[in-house]
C-alpha cells in the first residue's frame, strides 16, 4: 500500500495564534481518516490546510507522494465536501456535478456519462433538473456528495457534512458513506466533532485538541487505550468514568482505594503487577462497570455500592453510583432490578481499566 | 349567557374599532398621496395649456383645451441662451453619459464588492473604509481639484470627461452595495468552487454574477438616477455641445427673452424627469426586493 497523505510538522498561526502546532500524519490508500476533537481544535483548519484553502505557516503536505505544499486546491486532485453544501444556488443538480468538469475542460459525452453513472450510484436521477433551493436537506447533502464523486480524485476530504441533517437521516447517511468508502476504496479524509461518526467510519481516527494531536490510532485502540485524560473523556458515550484513587502494594498486586460519601472507601484489586504512583485517576468506562454476576475474567471485582440514579435506555438500563466524589456511570441490562438509594453489587472489570497521572493526564498503565 | 353576549358586544365593538382604524390610515394616507401628487398635476395640466389659458385660467383648473405645442417646443425649439434646438440633443447627452457611466460604475463595483468580500486581503477593509468615506464627500469640494484632473488627462469638456467623473463618484455606493450583498453569501461556495477548478474570474462570472440580480437592480437604479439628475458635474465639467440634459433645462427656463413660457417649462420639466421615473417603475419593485434580500439571504 502506498501513502497517500502525509502531513509533516504542519504549523499554522493566524497572526500570533498558533492554531495547529507540529502536525504529523500519514495515511495509506484507501483508508478513512477522521479528524475528531471539539470545537475550536482546528480540525476544520487542518482539513483547509490539506485542501489548499488555507495557507500554512510551517510544514509540508503531500499528496499521492507529491509535496503539494504550494500548489493550489484545483491542482491537489482532490474533492470536497462541505457542511453548507456549499451548493451553487443558481445552477441546476446537473450542473452543480458537472460544473468541475466543465471549468477542467472535459468533453460534454465524458460529462453526461460521469453525470449518469454518478446519479444513478446516489439514487437522485429524478433531481437533475432542480435547483438546490427546492431540494431538502438530505437531497442536498447528496448533490454535494455527487459534485464530490463524480471527479474521482485521489484524496475526498468531508468537513462535517453530516452536522446539518437531523439525527435519523445522519445515521442513514453514516452508514451511506460507510459503503461508498467501501466501495469505492477511495481515500476520505473526514471531520466531525460527533466521536460516534468518528468512531463507526474510521480506520484511523486523529484526536485533536488545541491545535494539538492528542492520540492517533485506530478506533479500537483509541476507545481501550486512550493515551491521556482528554481523549478518555472525549471519545464514547457515555463518557469514560474518571475516579481519583489512591494506590498501596497488596499481596497480590495493588490496592486502589477510592473514596466514598458516608461509607467505607471502595477497595479493588489489580493483580496486574504494575508499577504505580499513589494518586492515580482510575478510568472504567461505563460498560465495564455491572452487575455483578453478569461478568466473568481474570480482572473482575466485585463491590457493594449505592445507587443514586436510574436511568432506563430500552436496550440498557444507566445506574449512577457515587465514587471519589464524581458521579459514575454503570451501564448494567435492561431487568436490573437497581432501586435508587438501594446498596447493589456491582462488578468492576479491571482487565479493561485505564490509570491516568492526575498531573499531567497522561496513561500510566 | 350573560357573558357569551357581553363577550359578543366586545368583540363587536373591537371589529367596528378597527376598520374606523382602516379607514382612518387610508385617509391620511390618501392625503398625503394627494399633497405629494399636487406638483405633479399642476406640471402636468399646465403643460398641457396654451399660454393664453394659463394666463386667464386657475392654476390648479383642468385644461379647456388640451395641447402639445408645449411639449413639441420643449423637445425640438425651445431656446438655451442663443441655440434653439429644444431639449433632444441635451436629452442625447445625458443618455450617451448615463449608460455606460452607469454600467462602467456597476460593474466596478460588482468586482470591488466580490474582492472585498470574499477575497479579502491585508488592507481590503481599510480600503473599503477608504471607498465608503468617498461616498460622504460632497460634490461641491471636489470639482475644483476634478477639473484639473480632468484638464490633465485632457478631458475636458467632454461626455467621456463627464463619464469618469461620475464613474469615480459611484465606485464608493455601489462598492458598498455588491460588498453588502456578497458579504451573506457563505465562503464555502468560493471553496467549492476552487476545489472544482475555477478560478477568480470563472467563480465570479459563473457564480456570483447569476447570483446578482437584485443587487443590480438597485446599483443601476441608484446610479442612473444619480447620474441622470445631476447638475453640478453637469454644469462643472461641460461646454456648449456636452451640456446634459439637467443643464438644458435650467437654460431653457432661465433664459426666456420677453413673456415666461411656464406650459413648456413644465413639459421641459416633465421630459427631462422621464426617464428616471420610467426606471423607477420599471425596476421598483425589484428595487425594495434587492434592498432587503442581502439581509434575509443565508
């Protein structure tokens, strides 16, 4: 496989605000990148970076192997979907496809066929002869898909094209471009602040915080093995549960101890013989905290505990706990029979668990 | 009961209310639509009298006898100072210097506003504040400093002469209508339009142009009104053959020897405004339209 995207030591600053700080990443042909982070990260600023749009201050972008640092976006080969579509609103769906290929030059039978081939693939024939303004949200969405498409470039870059659709059509449309990208085993370079788009589409997923990469990886090991407090906090929903905990040797690996209102400290047991500081932040996503009894392994704790809040999901039931002063998620079946202010055993599994320095947010284990 | 009728009274009482209300606007409405239509009628009714009617009869009377001879005069035979050629060869003038300098104007302006929105680059709102404080000069204090201009690039006197000048006095109006309405629109769309391949101009003609109508509309109401109405430039910046038609007109009602001709003055008057109005009725209603499009527009 070749690299289709590099990234090298990106800098950019608006006057004396660095807005991304030393960038660097690659990408193989045919994978699905996602930039994801919260607002102001400068995600969308990185994704104008790789397009040509904005300048950068520092680096190097190259593209299919060639340092396109100083070319302009009409000559990366590159197409891009936009989060207003950015629809040409004078212009039919025909021409809003083909008006790429008409200002490049391509003959008009080349346009037609394209044109067809790509509206078929979308399912929006009957559309062709609209104007963007009488077409929904959804339609639109897949005109500026097409547009994107049709031009079969090297690199498709999206910026949020899925943040104006309401929810049940932005599921639709995750799971169309999902098969696109399968299909077409095209590069995609994808920006979304939603960690579930992030984490359904990508094969490699970069977390951006403050103009800083803060993990790359791919879903999997970004959602297990969160390099620091930010992405275990930002990535999966309900969010990491983050416990500040004291550690001591035990006979049998280490004692973590976290604090409770009106009760006894909770006390677990690591057996994995690590190598811990004292004040660790214990991080458990919501999932690997049950009722006990419904999870078996090597890592599995049990403990009694209050519960303060129930919250019915259909599929699962939220139980909330107190622990180390935070507010911590259970995520137990739907037949719990959890009654709030009742004790319940829960089973805390910490072959999944995550320590963090409670300093510098970094992962420890 | 007693409160279904008492209810009943109200609301009857509330609907008789109302219309008095309605009625009462349309009055004054209509009052005010009369005291502005008054001059009007008066330019109108008394152009249409012989001078000999205008003479015995009412100012405000209908006309006994209904004439053009006034209007023919004022079109082909009145006098200006010593020429008597009426208002057609002025009313020339005044078109073969509105047009372009109103299409020249606007499509500058079209192109400043499309930069300075969307291509915006270090100093382009200084710049733009600078255009915007043109459009606060008045007149008066530039002619002097405009006529040497005007001598050294050897215009002088001339319709081109006269063009420039009104050209240069428009950028800054319709400058900052094009950038008003560009300004709305997203810059995602020149993105877009990059990432397809095309380049400034191409994004301009193919997109923004289309886009551009109302604003149009308005930028060439705005300035041939501005331009066709004009007297100070007119009367500053041209000699005997380039005289518009403002000026004219001032000559013809200024320099009548013996009785005062007020039927042709007023026919003078009434074809020398002509042609804005016709604009005006024309393009009017797309020019309220355009006014407030930029600020509904997403």
């Amino acid at each position: 496989m070749s690299v289709m995207l590099e990234v090298k030591n990106l800098f950019k600053n608006y006057g004396s605000v660095e807005i991304l700080k030393d960038i660097n990443v690659a990408i193989e042909k045919g994978d699905f990148l996602v930039l994801v982070g919260p607002s102001g990260c400068g995600k969308s600023t990185l994704l104008n970076c790789i397009a040509g749009l904005e300048e950068i201050t520092a680096g190097d972008v190259m593209i299919g192997g060639q340092n396109m640092t100083d070319v302009s976006p009409k000559d990366r080969d590159i197409a891009m979907v936009f989060q207003s579509y950015a629809l040409y609103p004078t212009m039919t769906v025909a021409k809003n496809i083909t008006f790429g290929m008409k200002v490049r030059g391509v003959d008009a039978q080349t346009q037609q066929s394209k044109l067809a081939e790509v509206a078929k693939q979308l399912q929006m024939e009957p559309l062709l002869n609209r104007k963007p303004g009488q077409l929904s949200g959804g339609q639109r969405q897949r005109v500026a898909m097409g547009r994107a498409l049709v031009r079969d470039p090297k690199l498709f870059l999206f910026d949020e094209p899925l943040s104006n659709l309401d929810a049940k059509l932005r599921v639709e449309m995750r799971t169309e471009i999902k098969r696109l990208h399968l299909d077409l085993g095209a590069t995609m370079v994808y920006v979304t602040h939603d960690q579930i788009e992030a984490m359904t589409l990508a094969t490699k997923i970069v977390v951006l915080k403050d103009g800083i990469i803060q993990q790359i990886g791919t879903p999997a090991e970004i959602y297990n093995n969160p390099k620091n407090l930010f992405v275990a906090d930002f990535m999966g929903s309900p969010a990491m549960n983050l416990m500040p905990a004291t550690t001591s040797s035990a006979k049998s690996g280490t004692q973590i101890q976290i604090e409770r209102e009106n009760d006894e400290p909770l006390i677990l047991n690591d057996k994995a013989g690590l190598n811990l500081p004292k004040d660790v932040i214990v991080g458990l996503r919501p999932e690997d905290i049950v009722e006990a009894g419904f999870r078996a392994g090597t890592g599995v704790q049990t403990a009694t505990c209050m519960v303060d809040i129930v919250e019915p999901a259909g599929a699962d039931t939220y139980v909330m706990t107190k622990l180390g002063g935070t507010e911590v998620t259970t995520r137990l079946h739907a037949e719990t029979q959890a009654t709030p202010g009742k004790p319940l055993e829960f089973a805390f599994d910490l072959g999944k668990v995550s320590y963090f320095d409670p300093d510098t947010g970094s992962r420890l284990n | 009961m007693t409160d279904f009728s008492t209810n009943q009274t109200t609301r009857k009482q509330g609907r008789a209310g109302q219309i008095a209300l309605r009625w009462g606007l349309y009055l004054i409405l209509c009052l005010f639509a009369l005291y502005y239509l008054m001059p009007l009628f008066v330019m109108l009714t008394t152009s249409l009298k012989s001078l000999e009617e205008i003479r015995t009869g009412s100012l405000l009377s209908l006309p006994r006898n209904i004439t053009f001879d006034a209007w023919s005069t004022a079109w082909s035979k009145a006098c200006t100072g010593i020429q008597c050629e009426g208002l057609r060869p002025y009313f020339w003038n005044s078109l073969l210097l509105s047009v372009p300098a109103v299409m020249i104007s606007t499509l500058l302006g079209a192109l400043n506003g499309y930069v300075i929105a969307q291509w915006k680059f270090k100093g382009s709102n200084l710049i733009f504040s600078l255009m915007l404080f043109g459009c606060f000069i008045p007149f008066q204090v530039v002619l002097l400093p405009m006529a040497r201009v005007l001598g050294i690039l050897n215009m002088a006197g001339t319709i081109p002469g006269l063009i420039f000048v009104h050209v240069v006095y428009g950028i800054g109006f319709t400058t900052l209508f094009f950038r008003n309405y560009y300004v709305t629109i997203p810059q995602e769309l020149v993105k877009a339009a990059k990432v397809d391949g095309a380049g400034f101009v191409r994004i301009f003609w193919s997109i923004f142009l289309p886009l551009s109508l109302p604003i149009i509309v308005v930028t060439v109401i705005w300035q041939f009104t501005q331009i066709w109405n004009d007297f100070l430039f007119g009367v500053s910046f041209s000699q005997a053959g380039t005289q518009p038609v403002t000026v004219a007109l001032n000559n013809i009602v200024n320099s009548t020897t013996g009785v005062k001709e007020y039927n042709v003055d007023m026919a003078a008057a009434i074809i020398a405004a002509m042609p804005t109005l016709l604009v005006y009725v024309v393009a009017g209603k797309y020019f309220i339209r355009g006014l407030t499009a930029g600020s509904v527009k997403g």
